[in-house]
C-alpha cells in the first residue's frame, strides 16, 4: 500500500459565497467527500491554475459534508479567490496542524479574543463550543474590527448571543459620523475591563493581526491570565502545511505541524513571533 | 569482501541494462571537479577522491517535480561513489522527508529504487571539513549505530574492499557475484584501508588547522544580534547558491498547475536566502534585515535542525563556501562566533 500523497487534493463546489465586509468574503464549499478536522486545523484552498494558501476554516467540526471559509483579500491568491462565484470549483487539502485542545477547556471559564479576519477560527471553535454548551463554564467572546463596517458575521450576533452561557462583546477601532453602532469603541483590549472571569484558570484564545495579538496577550497577562492559559494563532507563510516547505519555522517549532496554534508559553522566548 | 576495479567495471557494464547506474565523472572543464553522470562505459569513472560539485540529494529531489500527481520514476537505479558527507545528507532528508505522518511522495518512489555504493574518500578539496563536524571522509554510522549505505567501497591498491550496510547491500552483492568473483579480505588489505584513512584524515584536518574542532552551535543563538553576522552579510548578495548546493536543505514552493481536468502541483527549490522567502501576504516578515536572513541558514543548519532531527544540517561537505560567489567562508562565520 504506497503511502497517501498529502499533496492529494479534493474538489470543493462553491455553494455560495457572502461578502462579510468591504475586504472578507466567507464562502460555502461542498468538498466532494466529508472533510474530517478538528476545530483549529487549517485546509490548503486552492484555486486551480494560480495558487493555494492556508485557512482555518469557519465551520464547526461537527459540520463535515460542507464547510465555510471566510478569507480576507490580503495579496495575489486572496485576490483572485474574492473573484470566486457560486458555482465555481476549488480544491482543499488536508486538515494540517494541530487542532485547540479542547479538553484543556471545559469546565473553564473560556475567552475568545479576536480581530478582524482573525474570527475566523474562533468561529470554527466558538460553534464546536456551541455544540457542547453545558461542557465550559463560561463563554465570552470578545470581538473587534477598524469599523463597524469592518466587523464580520455581524448577522449571527443576535444568535450568539441568545446561547445561554455565552457572553458576547464587540468594539471598533472607531465608528464614523452618523453609523448606527451599539458596541463599545476602542481597540479590542478595552473588552477585556468589562468581563468577569476567574484569570488564575481562565483560557483565552487569541486570533488577529499581530498588534492586536501582541497588545492582547499582554492585556490578558496583566489581567492574571497564565502564559500556558492563553493560546495564539501564528500566521506565517506556508506552502506544505506539513513540515516540508520550511517557510513557516519559528525556531524550532513548525507554525504548520506544531501549531497554528501554540501558547504563550510554548513561544514567548522564540525570536519575532509577533512579526 | 574484496572486489577488483575490472571487476566493478564488468559489473556496471552487465547492471547497467536493468538498473540506472550512476558514477562520478572529471568534468570537460579544466578543473578537478567531480559530477554525478549516468554511467559510460566508454568513460573512466572515478569512485574515490573526493566529493562530486553537486550534492547526491540532486538525484533524490530534483529543481523542479510535480508532486501531485507525483513524477518520480522507480526505474531501479545504482549510485555509486557517494561520499560520507552526502550519505549524512540523505540521513537529513529521510528524517524531514519520510519518517513523519506526511511521506514526500517523489523523495520516497526516488529512495526506494535506488541503492548506494559510498566510497571512502582519498583526497579532499580545500573547503572540505567535515572533521571539524566530528565526521569522517569515510562512513561513520548514524546514531543508532546503522550504516547509511547499502555497500561501501574502499580502495586497496588496484581493488576495492565492500563493506554491507543493508539488506539492499546484500542483494547487490548477489548481482555482484553473478558477474565476478570476489575474494576475501585479507589483514594486509584491511591494514592499507586504515592507513589510507588516516593519511585522508590527517589531509583534511591538516585543511582545517586554523579552526578549532571543538565548536559549540548555541552561540550562533545566544549571539543572534552580534556584529559578526552583519559583518560577514556585507558581501552576501543572497543568491541562493549555498542553499541549492547544500545537501541538507529542501525548502521548498508549491505552484498550482492544475488544469480544468485535474489538480497538479509542482514543488521546486526555494531558498531561505532569496528575498521574499517569509514575507507574508500582509507585508509583515520575520527577518526584515539583510543580516538576520544571512543569519538564518546558520541557525537553520547549527540549531533548527538539531532539534528537529537530532542531527545537524552541516555535515561539512563545504560546497557552500566553493559556490559563494562573494567568497564566505561558513567555517570563518561559525570560527568568528566561537570567539565573540
């Protein structure tokens, strides 16, 4: 039995695609056999005949037959996928890298902290967490984005925010003249005053640009939270996703195989990992 | 085991009808360098000396190869007069390549079809220094105490004693065998193997004396913003070459070819050196100057790679110092560092 090619890849049918704001889509793939993952795992997207990148994709785990991925048009590939239609066929690879150890997160008080494009996962994790309620202490999530324009899945708030135990909170950067607005203004650490968890065994998970990631993490360190309690995403280039292309090393870990996922304390000493 | 040279050559003229058998040639140039080429019967071949301009990884994991659907060919193949700082090489790559979850499916068809024949070396070039890695221009075993050839070869006179490293060994010396007869290895012949190995080995640490053996690879981290690196990048124009020469790296890219028909992806070469290498989409770049790019193929060889195969990335073979057109010398970089 020859080993499976990782490079294998399956075709995805474009069922739908939403523009989320002026710079992210998300878009409904239907890959032509279930795609297992585990909530954090990140797919290879590919458009065939220009190149592939990396995502996590949007969806809970739970959800295999379909799947959504929300990308944000950031260089040559993202640009070309937001010219994607429904109907269109793409490819996805994978799962690669290691998923969010939920089981280090029940029974805890758990905070998602996000920005941006980087909802993206904690959407992923946030409907799993959805799916098994009862099994976490708390949830809060605590979102921001530059605008209120800025702000992705603004139209499942309402339904978040309906799940008992689940506490939800959103700001801007800023909020121009004569928007309707009704969350905070300020960057997302200012979130971060109005919640009441226990930080000595808190879990917060945090997925955005690197400022945000940078700023938040300290944030959280001042708020008590421990350096092995609070999880980040690392972006960085990739071509494999498995450990073979060494684009995305960071010392002696692989963003890839290693994380995306790792915590604070895993890599704090690494060089330049807010970069 | 002991095998006379017009007995090898009678070998790989009968082998060469069923298996790609490939030797070291003296390039038409006017220099001494050594390249791999598809055996000529009508040529001599030289399996001793030194090692050959390109690392044998080029035979393992080519520029440019289609990965999906994988364009390797398993055409069985002999590769012969391999030296030990690319049998070191090939154990790097089996660790990054095969030994995971993710199996690189050309790497793996190109390594199961092929077998090895190393050969001791009986010169050495003057940026050979593989002493100064604890290695030897003979094979030294891996960790585990296995041997990273399949047969090894070392000159005795006008023959050549065969060493077995592996069951692939075995068979080859069963087709040997077809061909030839093979006598037995006598004290006087092992005697002049010891010799010839320690005059090989006193040559290249002769080469080396101005560095010292006892070299330790932490500093090349705990110094990561000494001025050696920005002194030594001055001259660096970040070419690649001594990425692509070297027989330990593989970085690679990925480029989409896939047609309306099927999914293709054709994996080449990258160079952590070339500008762009982490760049991503965003801007943002983890080595944003010249110097911590020249600095990471360093730490890449010396530390990344220890810790992720328990092997270094550096097995001494010195083809990055002969390639680099502005004349960096890595046994200078890591001397340098040594001393800060």
């Amino acid at each position: 039995m020859p080993d499976k090619n990782p490079y294998e890849v399956l075709k995805a049918d474009v069922l739908e695609v939403i523009e989320e704001s002026p710079t992210i889509k998300s878009f409904y793939l239907k890959p032509e056999k279930p795609f297992e993952f585990a909530t954090g795992q990140f797919i290879e997207l590919s458009l065939p005949g220009i190149g592939e990148a990396p995502f996590t994709p949007s969806s809970s785990h739970y959800e295999t037959e379909k799947m959504w991925v929300t990308i944000m048009n950031a260089g040559f590939v993202t640009n070309e996928i937001h010219k994607v239609k429904k109907g269109d066929v793409m490819g996805i690879r994978g799962p690669y890298g290691k998923g969010y150890p939920l089981d280090k997160f029940r029974g805890k008080d758990v905070l998602l902290l996000g920005g941006g494009v980087g909802l993206a996962p904690l959407r992923c994790l946030l409907q799993t967490m959805i799916h098994d309620v009862k099994d976490y202490k708390s949830i809060t999530v605590c979102f921001g984005a530059r605008t209120p324009a800025d702000m992705i899945y603004k139209d499942q708030i309402d339904e978040w925010k309906a799940v008992e135990g689940i506490h939800h909170l959103c700001t801007v950067d800023k909020c121009p003249d004569g928007v309707d607005w009704n969350g905070k203004t300020g960057v997302v650490t200012v979130l971060l005053d109005d919640i009441n968890i226990d930080p000595k065994d808190a879990i917060a998970i945090v997925c955005g640009p690197p400022i945000m990631m940078k700023f938040g993490t300290f944030s959280l360190l001042d708020k008590g939270l421990k350096p092995e309690n609070i999880y980040l995403s690392m972006e960085k280039k990739m071509y494999c996703g498995f450990g073979q292309c060494r684009h995305c090393v960071m010392g002696k870990y692989y963003a890839c195989k290693d994380g995306p996922v790792f915590t604070y304390e895993q890599i704090k000493d690494e060089e330049k990992i807010w970069d | 085991m002991v095998v006379s040279k017009s007995d090898l050559i009678k070998f790989f003229d009968t082998i060469q009808s069923k298996f790609d058998v490939f030797v070291p040639y003296q390039t038409e140039r006017e220099n001494d360098d050594l390249v791999f080429k598809k055996y000529d019967p009508d040529k001599e071949f030289i399996l001793d000396k030194y090692r050959t301009v390109d690392p044998v990884r080029t035979l393992f994991y080519m520029p440019s190869e289609s990965v999906l659907p994988p364009s390797a060919k398993s055409n069985k193949r002999i590769i012969a007069g391999v030296k030990n700082c690319d049998l070191l090489g090939l154990a790097v790559l089996d660790d990054a390549l095969l030994k995971d979850n993710f199996v690189e499916p050309n790497y793996k068809i190109w390594r199961d079809s092929s077998y090895i024949i190393s050969c001791d070396c009986t010169d050495t070039l003057q940026t050979c220094h593989c002493v100064l890695l604890d290695n030897n221009p003979y094979p030294n075993n891996d960790t585990e105490g296995q041997a990273l050839f399949d047969l090894n070869l070392s000159p005795v006179d006008d023959k050549f004693i065969i060493e077995v490293g592996s069951k692939k060994g075995e068979e080859l010396i069963e087709k040997i065998k077809e061909v030839c007869s093979l006598a037995e290895v006598t004290d006087k012949d092992k005697e002049i193997r010891e010799a010839n190995r320690a005059e090989v080995l006193k040559k290249v640490r002769d080469i080396n004396s101005d560095f010292t053996p006892d070299r330790h690879y932490d500093v090349i981290t705990e110094n990561k913003e000494a001025s050696v690196w920005k002194d030594f990048c001055n001259e660096c124009v970040q070419c690649g070459a001594c990425t692509n020469i070297c027989p330990t790296c593989y970085c690679l890219i990925l480029n989409d070819e896939s047609t309306k028909e099927e999914f293709r992806k054709v994996r080449s070469w990258d160079s952590c050196q070339l500008v762009g290498y982490a760049e991503v989409a965003g801007g943002g770049t983890p080595r944003e100057h010249r110097w911590e790019t020249f600095r990471n193929r360093y730490q890449c060889k010396y530390n990344f790679m220890k810790f992720n195969f328990d092997k270094l990335g550096c097995t001494g073979c010195g083809r990055c110092i002969s390639a680099c057109p502005a004349e960096i010398d890595l046994r200078e970089v890591i001397q340098s560092l040594q001393e800060v």
